[in-house]
C-alpha cells in the first residue's frame, strides 16, 4: 500500500466530487453520460483488457444512479412517493444483498446493522427535491446517526470482503464524503457518495494498473474487525430508526413545500 497514492486519490475524488456535485446539472449529467461511452471505447481499444464483470456491473449501476441524481427535470418530474420509493429500493437494496453476504461469512453484526439502517431509512417521504434553483437538487434526511452508521457497516462489510476492491479504496470514499456532507449537510450525503463511488469503480476500469500497483491495499485491516465495526453500526442504526422509524407511519412532510428543509446537522 501506498499512503501518498491513497491521499492523492483521495484529493483528486475530493475536488471530482465537489466540482460535480456544485455544477450545473448539465454539465453533470453530461459528464456521466460522456465518462461510460469513453470507458467502454477504451476497454475495447485496450488490446489486454480483462474487465472483472462484477466491477463493470457495479460501475455501470452506480453510473446510472449518477445520471439519475443530476438529471434535474427527470427529479422534478417524478412524483415525490415515486422518486422516494425508487431511491429506497437503491438504498435497501444494496445494505440488503451486503449484509446477506456478511451473514453468510459469518458476520451478524454487519446484517443487524444492515437489517436496522433498512428500517432507520424511513420509507419514501425521506426524500424530496429541493425547489430552490441555488441549491442541489436531490435530498434526503436521515441524519448524521444514520449516515455514520452507514460508514461504519461499509467498512464492516469490506472488511473481509476483498470481491469488489479492498477497503482502502473504499476509505477514500468514505472521507469524501463525509468531508463533503460536513460543509453542505447530511441530506446531501447520499448523492455525493454516489459521485465517489462512481468515479472511483471507473477509475478502476480505467487505470487498472493503478489500482493493482500503489493504489492496491490487500492487507489493510481496522482494528477492531468487521464484528466490531458491525457493533458500532447496529447502535448508530438503531439511533437512526428511533429518529426516522415513525415516518413508516406518518410520512414526513415535502420540506420544500413548508418553506424549507431539516437542514444539515439533522
């Protein structure tokens, strides 16, 4: 492992990131149709490209939540129970499908905790699309109890998950992120994630040398291990459901709609 090609990967996502999250949506959703069509040329031109299917499935399903997050009359066309709904699907699937593999490796804490954030997301009335023409389209409220025990059941659930790419990679996302989230607000987490993610799994398709040689962290291990991890996130998901748990029942109302939003610290 290289920290100085880890930190600059970290700096490079950090400025990709916050450069599309603040742009324009056309310039965003440009970019993420632009960023597959040249992956793929590449790959193809690359004489010795050997793509791992489950990266470019991964890559291609965060691409096209990347495009959906910045096509601003698509957000605004859906209605807010289709818009919610179809974002919790993406949510609850994804901790749904990481926390069955970690039980099935013997990892209940992650599934608790994946079991929990599921029930703490809230339902659909989570998110809505912001009206003001200054500020990022898309949010949802789930609060920094939520969101920090999301971090922790990722890094749980890649913890001894070297499938997709090893946990020092998902590090770098994982402070973006958070980084990103602390200066405009918890309810733009999701969507910032979603960049980091995306342009990270395309880096990958991209520079694999890269990401084989002084990106690579095979070994990288968190004291503590993935039940630990687990732990701490099954308590913070736990504070998320008792803070979201009852809009299961009563829906949260559209904050753009009663002039203005739960704001960041939520």
């Amino acid at each position: 492992m290289n920290v100085i090609a880890l930190c600059i990967l970290g700096v490079v996502v950090l400025a990709l990131t916050a450069a599309l999250s603040r742009a324009p949506w056309k310039l965003s959703f440009g970019f993420w149709l632009l960023v597959p069509a040249a992956t793929m040329l590449v790959l193809v031109l690359r004489a010795d490209a050997a793509s791992d299917l489950l990266v470019l499935g991964k890559a291609a399903s965060l691409c096209m939540a990347a495009v959906m997050c910045s096509c601003v009359p698509l957000l605004r066309a859906l209605p807010r129970r289709v818009g919610g709904t179809i974002i919790f699907i993406l949510v609850a699937g994804n901790l749904g499908a990481s926390s069955i593999w970690a039980w099935k490796n013997g990892g209940w804490t992650p599934a608790l905790a994946g079991a929990l954030l599921i029930l703490g997301i809230g339902g659909w009335s989570s998110t809505w699309v912001s009206e003001d023409p200054q500020q990022p389209i898309m949010r949802v409220d789930l609060g920094w109890a939520w969101v920090l025990g999301m971090t922790a059941w990722v890094a749980a659930v890649q913890h001894d998950n070297p499938d997709l790419y090893p946990l020092g990679r998902q590090l770098v996302a994982i402070g973006a992120s958070l980084i990103l989230a602390a200066l405009w607000g918890q309810s733009r987490w999701l969507a910032i994630r979603i960049h980091t993610l995306t342009l990270i799994f395309f880096g990958y398709l991209l520079f694999p040398e890269l990401y084989a040689g002084p990106l690579a962290t095979p070994d990288l291990k968190i004291p503590g291990g993935a039940e630990g991890l687990g732990a701490l996130a099954s308590l913070l998901g736990l504070a998320g459901l008792w803070r979201n748990g009852a809009r299961w029942l009563r829906p949260m109302p559209d904050p753009s709609a009663v002039g203005g939003g739960p704001g960041g610290g939520g």
